[in-house]
C-alpha cells in the first residue's frame, strides 16, 4: 500500500476573456526576446495567429513562427519541428499556441532544445533529466488540458501506436487561457475535444485510489487523491452542462467560458491521478483509423464506465449527481447505469458516434486493440477494476 501522494500543476495559469494581453507581461519575466511559435494551418486560416502576433508585435520581439503542426503528430513531424527550431536564432521561450498537437509538439521541441537527442530516448516516465526550455501554452480548444498536464503524445509509426513521454518537467512554464480563441471552432471540432476532457474528469474521479497503485518508485500517474477528485468532479458537472451549448451555439462566450476553465480543471486533475481504460483502448485505436483522440476516448467512455461500475458504483453515482440526475430512490448501481446512459445521451446530442464500427473498426480489430492496450502499463494500472483480455474482448464487442 503506497502511503503518499504528492500534486503537481503548471507553475502559472492565467485565465478570462482577454486574456492573451497578457503575453507581453509573461513574456518580459522570462527576458525573452527570440521566440518561437509553435502552431498549425488550421489557427492561421482562422486568423487567430494574426490576432496573438498582434499582440506580439506591440513589443520589440523577434517571432518565428511554425505553422506546420499535424493532428496526432508522427515521431517525424516532431523531428522536423526540432530541426527548423535549430535553424533559428537561440530561443529565449517557446509558445505553443492551438489544439493539443500543437502544444504537445511544442512541448517536444521544448525538452529536445534543452536536452537533445531523439523523441524515442523520452518514451514512457520520467526519463527526463531536468527542465525544458520556457514554455507558454495557449490553447485553441477546450478539450485536452494539454497546457497543464505533464504529457506529450506522438505517433510511432514504427509501431502503428500513439505513446506518450510523461514527466513533471514537461508541465508548460505558463498556460494562458483565453476563451475568445475558441468561439470559431467548429461543432464537431468542440464536440471531440469537449468530450475528451469529460472522459479525463471521469477517468481521474474514478481511478484507483492512490494507495492502491500497484508500482513500485515515482511514478507520475498516481491514482485519484482528494485534490484531483475535487478538480475532477467539478470538472464532470462544468462540462455536462455545457457542452452541448457549446457544440450548437458557437458563439456563446459562457459555454465557451465554462468549458475551457472544465478542460483546465480535468487536466490538472488527470495530470496527477491519471486516465485510465479509455484511454489505453484509444491509443491502438488511434493507430488503426483516422478519428480525432477526443471522438475515440469518447465513444469507449461510457462502456469503460459500464465495465467498471461493479467497482466504483459509489463514485459513480457522485457523477449521475454531477450530471443533475435526480438519484432519490435509486440504489449505487442503478444510479451508475444512469451516468452511462447520461454520457450516451450526451454523445448523441452533440452528434459523435456511439459504436466502433461507424469510425472504420471491425471485429478482426478487436484482439490486437485489447492486446496492444494491456501493455500500457501506466494506465492500466489505475483502472478501478483490473482489465484481462477477455474481458476487454468482450466490452469491445460490445462497442462494436
């Protein structure tokens, strides 16, 4: 039985409408003056670039954008970021500004500016030495709470598999957060990245409770603690509530508020306990089709919830509460099968799928996704009921 927890988050948040004016002021605390800025195509047709080099260009500094970042980012593109980077005059700070691929990818060139070497010598935990180079994280979604959390994820080609390099020192130096960049992202868009932070929050609320990690050392993912269940489940009900706003009214600043400041909350929450079976599923998914992470994990959350409701029938009926469901009468577990019925709902109000084959997987999938799954140890371990391969086969079929 382990018998402490420790909790890490990201040294500065600065959060509201607005708030990318501040840029300036954080900037000037790390001396910089070379930066460089880490984004995508999709930000620079929305305009968005313009409006934070905007701000930028009030002050003396020298910019070098990168705008070519990929969803679901190859080892490659990692590598080719690192190499203009190097190009480039010294950099003083590093911004990593869009979705979550664009931040992890800036948070990869961050470590490999300070530390060298290849992507592949930092895969798995904690197998980076010390700090990596100033980091600002500004995202453009409100979904994978990339800007607080100690993870980058790539895909390894090599091995047909997203993996993830987990460390503390990867937590950008700032996340600034600011919810008038989300009001021009799509329905879908909004819907994928929403309904992965929603399955972070519930991951981490249900996780297995720290003393009963079964690892040995420090390990970054330690199972739910008070502070992340406090995080997580506020979290849960910030997100259920406006999500579906969010998806279908674009422009409203308080959905878009609200489920920005829930991505935030549900990334500091599953920094420190972790995710879970969701996720570990997602991983060979994601290297077998071409869905966004956020439509993947989604879509398994509600029959991994059902997996483990025989487990956690307590936390979850603390969700079906989170979800406004009216639980009077109901017993632990029927009130657990109404927070899965309720993610269904949600899933189908905001228009993402619900069953594995409308996103290209077929029954021939199956064992390679629940074999492939079982090796991630570090999430697999914080599952609340302990997953075998047969019975992943089966809550997997069950999805199809």
């Amino acid at each position: 039985m382990r018998q402490s927890w420790e909790f890490f988050s990201t040294e500065r948040v600065v959060f509201g409408p607005g708030a990318i004016h501040k840029l300036n002021s954080i900037l000037k605390r790390f001396n910089a003056k070379n930066v460089l800025l880490i984004t995508d195509q999709g930000i620079v047709k929305s305009g968005i670039l313009d409006r934070v080099l905007h701000v930028l260009n009030e002050s003396d500094y020298q910019v070098i954008v990168y705008d070519q970042a990929v969803p679901e980012p190859p080892v490659t593109s990692a590598l080719e970021c690192y190499e203009f980077a190097k190009r480039q005059p010294s950099t003083d700070a590093i911004i990593g500004l869009g979705g979550g691929s664009s931040i992890d990818l800036a948070k990869i060139v961050a470590l490999l500016t300070a530390h060298g070497g290849h992507p592949k010598d930092y895969f798995g935990e904690n197998a980076i030495p010390c700090p990596i180079a100033p980091l600002i994280a500004i995202p453009t979604t409100a979904g994978t709470g990339s800007e607080v959390t100690s993870i980058a994820v790539v895909t390894d080609t090599d091995t047909n598999m997203k993996v993830g390099i987990s460390n503390n020192y990867l937590r950008p130096a700032v996340a600034l957060l600011d919810p008038e960049l989300t009001l021009k992202l799509p329905p879908y868009v909004t819907a994928c990245s929403g309904i992965d932070a929603l399955a972070h929050a519930i991951e981490a609320y249900t996780a297995k409770n720290y003393k009963y990690i079964e690892a040995e050392g420090e390990i970054l993912f330690q199972g739910a603690n008070p502070v992340s269940d406090a995080l997580a489940l506020q979290a849960i009900e910030l997100i259920h509530q406006n999500l579906t706003i969010a998806v279908h009214q674009g422009s409203n600043l308080e959905a878009r508020s609200n489920m920005m400041l829930g991505s935030l909350l549900a990334g500091m929450a599953f920094s420190n306990a972790g995710t879970a079976a969701a996720h570990a599923l997602a991983y060979p998914i994601g290297g077998l089709v071409k869905s966004p992470h956020g439509e993947v994990t989604g879509l398994l959350l509600p029959y991994v919830m059902q997996y483990n409701a025989s487990v956690e029938a307590g936390k979850m009926s603390k969700i079906a509460k989170a979800f406004q469901v009216n639980t009077a009468g109901l017993s632990d577990a029927e009130a657990a099968q109404s927070a899965v019925n309720e993610v269904f709902k949600l899933l189908e109000q905001t228009g993402l799928p619900t069953k594995l084959s409308a996103i290209g997987i077929t029954k021939e999938h199956i064992p390679e996704i629940a074999e492939k799954a079982l090796t991630i140890e570090r999430i697999i371990r914080n599952n609340p009921r302990v997953p075998k391969l047969n019975s992943f086969m089966e809550m997997l079929y069950q999805a199809l």
